[in-house]
C-alpha cells in the first residue's frame, strides 16, 4: 500500500506528527529489545507479555491486551516493518485531523479491543492461540483513514490505484473470510477485523459538527447536554408563567 498524490510536507514534525512518531520508536525499541532477548535464550522473560487468552481470563492478566502490540515476530523483519509502514503512512493524517491525545487514544481502543475480540473467541469457540502485535490497532487506524478520506487515491499492494474506502472495504473482506478459511493461522485475522469494528463504533458514537472531522463530542456527552438544554428550556417556560401572574396581579387593583 501507498499514497498517491499525498500531500507530503517538509519537516521532520510535519512527516512524523508527535503521537505516530512515539509509537515508531516505542514499537521498535521494543522490537529491538525483543529480538536480542529471543536471539540470546531469553524469550521466556518476554512471554508473560504476550496475548494469552486463557491467562486474561484464568489468571487476570489484564496488562496483556496492553503490551501484546509492542511485540513482534523476532524471526523476521517484516511484521513490523508492514506495521509500522502503514501507521506512518495513514496515521499521520489521521492524527492531524484529529489531534494527538484522540489519535493516541484512538489506536490503544482498537488494539485493547482487537485483543478482547480474540479473548472472547477462545472463551466461547476455544479459537486462537497466543497472539503479538500491534495489527489490530494498524486495522482500526487504516479503517478511519477510509472513513476520514473515502476518495483518497492509494496504491493498493504499491501497485493499483483505488480509492481509499474501497481498500479499506477490501481489508475488511480478507480479514472476514481468512478467519473462517484459517482461524488458527498464524495470523490473527480476528485481530484484525476486531480493531476495525472497535474502531467503527468508536467514529460512530462521537458526534460534533461533523461525525468525523472538527470539534468532536461523545455521545454521552451529547445526551446531557440535550438534559441541561431540556432543563434551561422548561425554567424559562416556568419564569414565564410566573412573570405573567404577577403582570396579571399588577393589573388588577382589589388584588394585595
């Protein structure tokens, strides 16, 4: 996947907004990590951080939804490089439009709830293994990069050009029908398609003067701003009546 006709700033700050340039070097400083920890007989001190379902449930490890995505396959390089690959290239503008701290708090939403979608498979259906990686977040930041720019050109596998929802409705589809095809791959296509529903529901349920751009209000928030305008409302309707009582009073003489 790539950009075509993106509007490529210059600056290093302009190219790597703050919130998608500490999550490249968080993800590889811990890839970094990972692979001399693996390469040197000391893997064992990193598996209480991978995603074990069945330890989340059993044994309240509620740490690993958190810290599965800051690992990545230590046999080779190019799980993390498509991870990482892609949140620059689609979660830039994504941060820029939304601003760092909803970015941010946008990519853990999809990961944690990439990572509850696999917990709760393997608790009903007893599917999937032990899970790593930060694909379930890059899922939900490519899913909002289609819904924030439907019409962008992208180059879809660096080679044909389509517009971005129709990519994103793509990923969506293999993601879909690889779980049913390969559901105990190596690949946790669950993952996947669990951070892009995450991630819809998160757009969906913020409401501003548009439902993906601008000022953003949750949607609780919403509700009770739509109370406190019914309250303002129903007190001015009461100083009314009150108000014209009291003319009616004035009004008349034999009335103390």
């Amino acid at each position: 996947m790539a950009f075509s006709e993106r509007p490529y700033l210059s600056g290093y700050s302009n190219s790597f907004p703050r919130g998608v340039r500490w999550l490249l070097i968080a993800n590889f400083a811990a890839y970094i990590v990972f692979f001399l920890a693996v390469h040197t007989g000391y893997e064992a001190l990193f598996v209480p951080f991978y995603l074990h379902p069945g330890q989340v449930i059993g044994s309240l490890a509620v740490w690993q939804p958190f810290t599965y995505m800051f690992l990545h396959d230590p046999n080779g390089f190019t799980h993390i490089l498509f991870n990482m690959l892609t949140l620059w290239m689609f979660g830039a503008d994504v941060e820029r439009t939304w601003g760092t701290k909803r970015f941010v708090e946008y990519y853990f939403l999809c990961g944690v709830g990439a990572a509850i979608c696999v917990v709760l498979a393997n608790l009903f259906v007893g599917s999937g293994g032990t899970t790593i990686g930060a694909s379930g977040a890059i899922f939900g930041v490519l899913l909002a990069f289609g819904m924030l720019f439907p019409d962008r050109q992208i180059l879809f596998s660096f080679l044909f050009p389509i517009k971005a929802k129709y990519a994103v409705m793509i990923f969506g589809a293999i993601a879909f029908l690889s779980s049913f095809a390969a559901p105990g791959g190596p690949v946790s296509h669950l993952a996947h398609l669990g951070g892009m529903a995450f991630g819809y529901f998160y757009i969906r349920s913020h409401r501003g003067r548009s439902p993906l751009r601008g000022p953003q209000t949750s949607f609780w928030r919403n509700v009770r701003g739509q109370y406190e305008e019914w309250k303002l409302q129903r007190a001015r309707r009461k100083f009314k009546v009150y108000l014209k009582k009291h003319q009616d009073r004035d009004r008349d003489p034999y009335v103390h």
